[in-house]
C-alpha cells in the first residue's frame, strides 16, 4: 500500500488545514481499523507523523504570534518525562496483550471524543493583554503536562484535545492562542514520544512517508481553501467519530449496532441542519428582494 496512506493523510491534512481541528488523533483508529496495524505500531506512527505534521503549523503560528511560549514550555516541563513513561508502558502491554493496549487506545478515543465536544462549544475567555504566569499557573501547567502527556506517550490520543481543553478552562487566553500554544507545544511533545517509539521500532516509516507525501500538502491546500465551512458541525462530526472509532476498536458489546445508530443520528442530524441552512438562506433572499 502507498496511494492509499497518501490519500488518508491528504484527507487529515485537509480537514486540519480547513478548521484547525486536531485530525491527527483520527489516524491512529484509521490505521488500526482500516489498514490493520496493531495498536502499538500505529501509536507509534501516528505519534512520530503527527510531529513532523504539527511541525509546520507550529512554526506558522509562532510567526503570527499566536503561542503563549512560556506555558507551552511549562507543560513541556510534565508531559515530556511522562510522555516517555506512556512509551514504555505502551511497549510493554503491548508486547504482553495487544489486545489490552487497543482497548486502552479505544477508552482514550472515546474519553477524547467526548473531550472535543465539549471543547467545540466553550470559547476562549481572554484578551489581547499579555498574560503573565504566576506560580499557581505554572504548577496548574506541569500538572496537565504530566497527566496528559502519559496518555499521548501510550496511546497518540489527547495533543489536539486534552491540552486545549485544558488551557480553556485554566487560562484566560483567546482561542487563537490556545490553538497556536496547543499546536506549539503539540509538535515538540510528539517529538521526545515520536522518537522513543523509534526507537522501539514501533514506527512503521513506509507508512509514515507516504502518510507524509499526503498530509503536508493537504495541510497547506486546507489552509488556503476559501470554502465557508460549518466548522461547529464539522467539530460536533469529528467528536463522534472519535468517539465511535473508540467504541469499534475496544470491541464493545453490540458495537457494529451503536456505530450504526451512532452514524443514523448524524445523517439524520446533518439533514436538519441542511434544511435550516436553507430555509434560512431562502428568508434571507426573500428579505432582500
């Protein structure tokens, strides 16, 4: 296989570039459900693609001033040591139980699933004013790290979602700096994890390479893409998914029947929506006639 892990990361680097959405976490369940990894080797390359990828949009939003270096560095300070840790614990369940370890990477698709969705409706509560971090914001940052970096380092779940959420309802910055200071510190935690699954030989690199050739450009085709997307939709769409890729991959009894009704209640509900869209459209057009 090459197109075919080309076009998955095409398709992710797309969805990123268009919304800011952190796709990557929907590339571990894609190559363990679609492709049939085993659950410690798609961690493994999730993570090390995922930091090339996070990579270039970390460096574009320290361009624009949007990342809060201080904090980023803070919750480095934690997530990178545990992060290490959750390598070592994943190589070794893994080794023992593959099963245990896909269904800790399925509970954490779920919990992170659930996670998004509510990070889709709460807003930044912050201001353009320069937000100084006292020792409280500092110990508040080590800790997340080291809670949230353990579960990245075990199972590629949480550096799009865990992180964010966390700086929402911590810190008092804008929704452009969380983002910028959640792909900022993303990149380089994915990194320290990207190279210790290396190093395990938990990477397959074939399949890292060709998810590259497909989610670079597709980041940067997204970025550019002058389409008016429902992005909370589209946020409400990709928490379920997580979600039901967790509720699939942990073998949850009756899965295939709640994946279903889980897809009918989101076909049914972008109906709805589509029907409002363009009922409203058409009011609109009316008034202005």
């Amino acid at each position: 296989m090459t197109w075919q892990f080309s076009l998955a990361g095409l398709l992710v680097g797309i969805l990123v570039g268009m919304t800011g959405m952190g796709g990557g976490s929907l590339m571990t369940p894609i190559l363990i459900i679609v492709f049939g990894f085993n659950a410690k080797v798609a961690v493994g390359t999730d993570i090390l693609h995922g930091a090339v990828f996070k990579s270039f949009g970390a460096v574009r939003h320290r361009m624009l001033g949007t990342v809060h270096a201080r904090l980023a560095l803070w919750m480095l300070a934690g997530s990178a040591p545990l992060s290490l840790v959750g390598v070592e614990v994943a190589d070794g369940v893994g080794s023992n139980s593959m099963n245990t370890l896909e269904k800790l990477v399925g509970g954490a698709l779920i919990i992170g699933g659930f996670g998004w969705l509510i990070k889709t409706f709460i807003h930044g509560r912050g201001d353009d004013a320069p937000f100084l971090l006292s020792r409280r914001d500092k110990v508040f940052a080590v800790l997340i790290g080291a809670s949230c970096g353990f579960v990245v380092g075990l199972t590629s779940v949480g550096s799009g979602t865990f992180f964010g959420l966390a700086m929402l309802l911590l810190y008092p910055l804008t929704a452009p700096k969380i983002v910028g200071t959640d792909m900022f510190h993303a990149a380089a935690l994915l990194w320290v994890a990207g190279i210790s699954h290396l190093l395990h030989g938990d990477v397959d690199k074939h399949a890292m390479a060709w998810l590259l050739v497909g989610s670079i450009p597709g980041v940067l085709l997204g970025s550019q893409m002058s389409i008016k997307v429902p992005e909370r939709a589209l946020r409400v769409v990709f928490g379920a998914v997580l979600v039901l890729s967790g509720i699939k991959i942990v073998g949850m009894p009756q899965a295939n029947l709640v994946i279903e009704i889980g897809v009918g209640v989101l076909a049914v509900a972008f109906l709805a929506w589509s029907a409002r869209e363009l009922f409203l459209r058409r009011i609109a057009a009316q008034t202005s006639a």
